[in-house]
C-alpha cells in the first residue's frame, strides 16, 4: 500500500541538510520518504521525479547541500529552493500539503 507521503530523492545530500529536511516535515506532522539515488543527478531531476513520485504531488531533490521543492502540477520551476535553510524547506513542503500559509 502506498502511503500519502512527501517524496525525498537525494544523490549525495549533505547529512545535516538531509536531517534539517526532514525536521521541519516532521514539525508539521507530515509523512515522508527518502530514496537514495545511486546515480548522479541534479535537484531539479530528483525533485520532479519526486513529485512525480508522490501521492501527495509534492517532492524534494537534494544533491549535496542545494535543495528544492517541486509541486507535480508546476514542474516546470521548484516552488522553493535553497542552499541554507533546510528546516524551512521542509516545513514549507509539509504546509504546503496541509494547505496552509507557507513561511
């Protein structure tokens, strides 16, 4: 069974970045998943491919310390993006889900 969950796909993510992510989720209360890709790709291929992923439709490429947040219906841009405020990113995406006002 498929959980309702926000998709993580990283290639190389800083671990302390990778664990500020999923602190903010987790703030919010919102499930989530890391995959791990063995393969070298950019954040923006791992966060529409997570979006893609996603039932929720919202997803988080990492590649070493740059993060984005990607919605499926505008994966043409990230939504967000940082190099610094992980724990941000990671609330926004769970608020984001929860239909509330991003910060």
């Amino acid at each position: 069974m498929v959980k309702p969950e926000i998709i993580i796909e990283a290639y190389d993510a800083d671990t302390h970045a990778l664990k500020e992510i999923l602190a903010g989720i987790e703030e919010e209360g919102v499930l989530c998943k890391v995959i791990y890709e063995e393969t070298p790709k950019p954040e923006d291929v791992l966060g529409r491919t997570a979006a893609g992923r996603s039932q929720l439709e919202v997803g988080i490429g990492i590649s070493r310390r740059k993060a984005v947040l990607y919605i499926k219906k505008m994966r043409d841009m990230p939504l967000l993006e940082t190099e610094s405020d992980f724990r941000s990113l990671g609330q926004n995406a769970a608020r984001y889900v929860k239909g509330e006002k991003l910060i």
